[in-house]
C-alpha cells in the first residue's frame, strides 16, 4: 500500500484511541475508511472502537459504518476547511 496525506490522521487516531478512553466509549462503533488516491489507489483503514483493546489497522473486520472517500477530502475534512456533508 503506497502512502496517502491521511496515513498521518490514521496514526494519530490509532495512539489516541489508547489514551481516550471517554471519547472511545461515547463512539462505541467500528468504522472502515476506504480512502481513494488521485492516481486510482485505495486504501481500507479499520477503526474499531467496540473491540477491547480499540483497533486502528487494515485487518479485515465486520464494521457497522463503511465510508467512501477520497484522500483530499478527508485532509479537507480533518483541517477543518470542509464539512462532512459537502463531500
């Protein structure tokens, strides 16, 4: 899997997801992230935040929410300049 811009959110989430314990809790559902690059490659991130110990990674899991996106919103979205809902 090459690199994309939100490799780095990922991997902040997944040393929060550690130390948060509050904000785990009031989430209390599993995500898969599929993040599309601009030259056609993808990449599947798994958030699972039901699971004891929480999980960040790309093993295959069953999720609750499947979202679609491409690596410039999802940039977009976390610096703030854009809203879930204008994607």
């Amino acid at each position: 899997m090459g690199a994309f811009k939100s490799d780095l959110v990922f991997e902040e989430i997944k040393d929060r997801i550690t130390t948060e314990k509050d904000l785990v809790k009031k989430v209390a559902t599993s995500f898969s992230i599929n993040i599309a690059g601009d030259d056609g490659s993808s990449k599947k991130w798994i958030i699972d935040a039901q699971s004891e110990p929480p999980y960040v990674g790309h093993d295959e899991k069953p999720v609750e929410v499947e979202i679609n996106i491409k690596d410039s919103d999802f940039m977009n979205i976390a610096a703030g300049k854009l809203k879930p809902d204008q994607v």
